[in-house]
C-alpha cells in the first residue's frame, strides 16, 4: 500500500529493501540474464522484457493517480533515486546485454519493433539517465579518496557538527550500498562497463544504425506491396492479372503487412528519438550516420542474395550473410518448389473445390497414365499438343535450391492432367460470366461448354 515518508515508515522501508535486496534481487538479475541471452529472438520474449520492466520501474505501481497526458513526460520522483542505485546492475548490465541482443533480432517485424520502442520509452524518462549515471559515478568513486575528503562548509565539532558531516556520511553509504550490490552480483574482480561510456555509445551508434536500416527495408517492402496490390486489382479477376500460384507463396506474411509495417516505422521512429535523449546524441551527427546508409545502396543491396559460399550441396551462409537476413538488408527469392498440386490452399481457392477436383485428377492420372506418357512422347503435333496441356507448366529451371528440393526436381515428371485451376475463384467468375453472357445470347449451357472447351483448345493450339 503507498503511504507517505514519515519516520513511522522508515523502518518497514528499511524491511523491504533489505527483503527485495536478498531474496528477490540476485535470482531475478540472473534469471534476466540468462534469459536476454538464450531466449529465441522472436516475439515470445515479450513477456520477459515486461517483466524486467515492471521491476525497474516500481514508481509505476504505487497507487498515485497520474494525469494520463502527464504520464509521458513525468519525471521519476527523487524518493527512488536509492533504489535506481541499489539496482545499477538490473539497469546497466542487463540494458547491455539487451542491445547485444537486439542488434541480432529482426527489426521489420512489427513485434520486435515495438520491443526496441518499450525499452527506449522507459529509458527516456526525462531523470531516470541522470540517476543511472549518478549511480555509475558512486560506485566509480575510489574508497580511499572519499574517507579523506572533507566537505565544503563543514561544521567543526565546538559549532555543533563532525568531521564527517551527516552530507558526506549519506554518500559515503551510498557509495558503500551500490558497491556492495555490484560485487554481491558480479563479485570483487567485475569489470564494470558503464552505461554511458565509449564503448557502450559505440555499440549504440550501430544499433541506431540497424534501425535506420530496417526502417529503409519496411519502407521498401510496403511499397513493394502497394505495388503488388495496385498490379492485382480489381481487373486481375478478368484474366489480366498473374495467374501464377508460386506468385502468391513468396508475399508478405502477415507481420509485413501494410498496417504492421506502418507500425514498424512509427516505433523505430520513436526509439530513435529516445535514443538520442538518453546518450545525448547531436542529432546532426545522428542525421549524417542515417544519412550514410543511403536509399539508392540499400535499393541496389536488396536485389542481391546474402552473402555466401558455394558448398557441396548448395550455398552455405556466412556470418556476415546471416547479419545481412536478420537486419533485412538481403534476402533470398523464397519460392515453392514442392509438387505444385500439393500447395497449400490459397485464400483466392475454394478449399472443397481444391480436395475434389485433385482426387477427380489424380484418378484420371492413375487410369490413363500409360495412354498419356504414349502420347507425349510422340514427335509430332499431336504429342507437342499433349505435352503443353499435360506437362507442367512451371518448367523453367530454378537457381539457388536446396539440396531436397534439388533432388526433387530432377526427378522425371510425368505428363498428368490438372484441374486445381478451376477452383480459382476468378476462374469461377470468369467462368460465371460465360455462361451468363451466353444466355443473353440464348446459348444453352451445352453450347457455352463447348464454345468454351473450344477457346480453351485453340488458344493451346
């Protein structure tokens, strides 16, 4: 329950701290830590960013009601400015750990983004960096230097004061309560890199870096998607659009949707922004290191593979390749490269239609199977003919398989019949129409079958 600071309270303050500080503190910090190094990196680790959160942020959960419009820009009150430093680790350490993470993890994807944006929204608050840094410079603070120094204006002991003044005795504990938690958690001979020194803003640098390239690559998909929407209008349904089911397979899934990738601009937008408030970075400097990547390179990167080497079995990913897929400055061309009748059901099919009509074709396959490999492998017109209707008609060669799919391929195909595509709804539509069109004409429903049969024989002659 939240209660005021009076001196009635100090001791059950006392209580906690010591309670939080032995019990809690030293298994949660390794459990963190442990986690922020193994966890997947994908959206599931979630759950244990927030719990990290909530802990380092206990002024969020005391009750006090807080203007909502005021709760982005409030600042941390002072009273918790001990448990910022009794915790330095819990903000420091771990904030490291989670950037190496984080540089690693991919930053298109909405989820992620979001994570990087959370993480960056409770660092920002507007003293928190302050008391961290102030905590880093206790703990910094040489132990023989600091029982020598005398403070400014001290009083002497005939005027009521000591020679250690209650200013200088409230720093000293501190200094001694922020060591003892680095060494009780690190232990003695830890090599503390702090939050705000050189090395850690260089690992920042490049993690800004990252952000602005995955904000280049969500830009690029969204508007390649836009593209692709735009060319499958309306007007596709009509027979002018691509008809390819292996198109349909490498599109966007849905974390790189138009609205998600909206979101991944907006919040890496926002981490940049908190980024530059925490390490105060110039952002002129920050403008020119954006500015380096370059949209015309990433556009020319992009429609490269990753960087790789050439295997026994296939390409084989280098360390640098892997960095290439997971900040999504390359890709590789992901297609279908199974039996093209055993795709999956696609959103534009009729699912019953698919199942029946694969089991209509595969028993027309199995019953004339040998009538048709005697036809197609005729010379002459009539097996050339046999061969466009009864092939498949995805024979180009692929580049860049797997080894399986590969395998797969080389195998000879046999010549089968294939009506998967007349579970197309626009096949429908256009089918629909037809018939529709050849009754206003007062055709039968025989005679448009056979206008039909006959279209569909001359356009393959």
């Amino acid at each position: 329950e939240p209660f005021s600071p009076t001196e009635e309270h100090v001791p059950l303050e006392e209580f906690k701290r010591v309670v939080v500080q032995r019990f809690v503190q030293q298994k949660l910090y390794l459990f963190l830590q442990h986690c922020f190094g193994h966890w997947p990196l994908d959206a599931s680790f979630r759950a244990v960013l927030e719990t990290w959160l909530s802990y380092i942020q206990p002024w969020r959960y005391t009750g006090e009601k807080i203007n909502p419009q005021a709760d982005q820009n409030r600042t941390v009150p002072e009273k918790w400015e001990s448990f910022v430093q009794e915790n330095l680790l819990m903000y420091t350490k771990l904030f490291q750990v989670l950037l190496n993470r984080t540089v690693r993890t991919d930053l298109v994807n909405a989820k992620n983004a979001l994570m990087v944006f959370r993480v960056s929204k409770v660092f920002a608050q507007p003293n928190l960096a302050d008391m961290i840094q102030k905590g880093e410079q206790l703990f910094l603070e040489p132990e023989h230097v600091l029982h020598h120094r005398q403070p400014r204006g001290y009083l002497t002991p005939s005027q009521g004061g000591s020679f250690l003044s209650s200013r200088q005795r409230v720093v000293t504990d501190m200094v001694f309560r922020v060591k003892s938690h680095v060494y009780a958690l690190e232990g003695q001979d830890c090599q503390y890199k702090q939050m705000f020194g050189n090395e850690l803003r260089g690992a920042v640098m490049k993690l800004i870096q990252i952000i602005a390239q995955a904000r280049q690559t969500a830009k690029r998909i969204s508007d390649h998607s836009n593209e692709v929407a735009a060319s499958n209008s309306f007007l596709s349904w009509f027979g002018m659009g691509s008809s390819d089911l292996n198109n349909t397979f490498s599109g966007a899934e849905p974390e790189e949707s138009g609205e998600c990738l909206k979101k991944t601009h907006e919040f890496l937008d926002r981490a940049l922004e908190h980024l530059c408030q925490i390490f105060k970075l110039n952002q002129g400097q920050l403008t020119q290191l954006i500015s380096t990547l370059g949209s015309c390179q990433d556009e020319g990167n992009c429609k490269q593979l990753p960087d790789c080497i050439q295997g026994e079995n296939g390409l084989i990913l280098t360390d640098l390749g892997r960095k290439q897929i997971i900040s999504g400055q390359r890709r590789f061309d992901i297609q279908y490269q199974g039996d093209p009748e055993l795709q999956p059901i696609r959103s534009y099919e009729s699912a019953l239609l698919v199942r029946l009509l694969y089991r209509v074709s595969s028993l027309i396959n199995h019953r004339f199977g040998a009538h048709m490999d005697a036809v197609c492998s005729r010379p002459d017109f009539p097996g050339r003919l046999c061969r466009h209707f009864l092939s498949d008609g995805d024979s180009a060669p692929r580049l860049n398989q797997s080894p399986l799919s590969r395998r797969w391929s080389e195998r000879p195909r046999r010549p089968r019949l294939s009506l998967r595509r007349l579970a197309s709804f626009r096949t429908l539509m256009v089918l629909l129409l037809i018939y529709g069109l050849g009754a206003i004409l007062s055709f039968s429903p025989v005679s448009s079958s056979i206008i039909i049969l006959t279209g569909g024989f001359l356009y393959g002659l």
